[in-house]
C-alpha cells in the first residue's frame, strides 16, 4: 500500500458548495476510484477555510495515475472547476506532500 498526501486549494466563496457536491460523491466516482486501487480517501479542509488536504491509501501509483483517464474523473473535474484551482485540463492544482513520520 502506498500512502498519496496532497494539498489543494478551493475558492473561499465556494467552500460550502464543494462541501456539499462531496456529501455523497457520485456513487460511479466511488466504484471507479475502488476499481483503480484506492481503498482509503479522505479530504480535510484547514483552519484556513481554503486549503485542502487529500489522503489516499492506493496499490500502485500507475493506477492511480490512470484516474485521471476515466471518464467519470474528467467529468467531475469539468463538475468541480468552478469551485477551486484547477490546471489546464481542469484537473485540480495539487501539491504532493513529503512522509516524513508514519507510526504503524
């Protein structure tokens, strides 16, 4: 298992609207995620209002990598742009995060 920590930043007038598209996830995203390898993700918003911290526990990084090829995936990313930073292709700005500590 391979541990992915990344931030990512959503616009501070539309945190409660990203908050709610999140509450559920569309239940095809959550089967193509688990079908990719992912089996633990978690978003947590900062103190700050605006920064994003994702958490995923994958099985290998191509598939992971490969999400961001599915169909589901570009759709919420076109669902999600408005909402937040985004790059080009409308996937989200993200900055990994180095593991410096991890207790077992």
């Amino acid at each position: 298992m391979i541990r992915k920590v990344f931030t990512m930043q959503v616009y501070p007038d539309k945190v409660a609207e990203y908050i709610q598209r999140h509450n559920p996830v569309w239940p095809e995203m959550v089967e193509m995620l688990k079908a990719h390898g992912v089996n633990n993700y978690s978003l947590f918003l900062a103190e700050d209002g605006t920064t994003l911290f994702g958490y995923a526990e994958i099985e290998a990084e191509d598939r992971w990598l490969a999400i961001g090829e599915t169909d589901v995936c570009q759709r919420w990313w076109v669902e999600m742009a408005s909402l937040m930073r985004t790059n080009d292709d409308n996937s989200p700005e993200s900055k990994p995060l180095r593991q410096i500590f991890h207790l077992p």
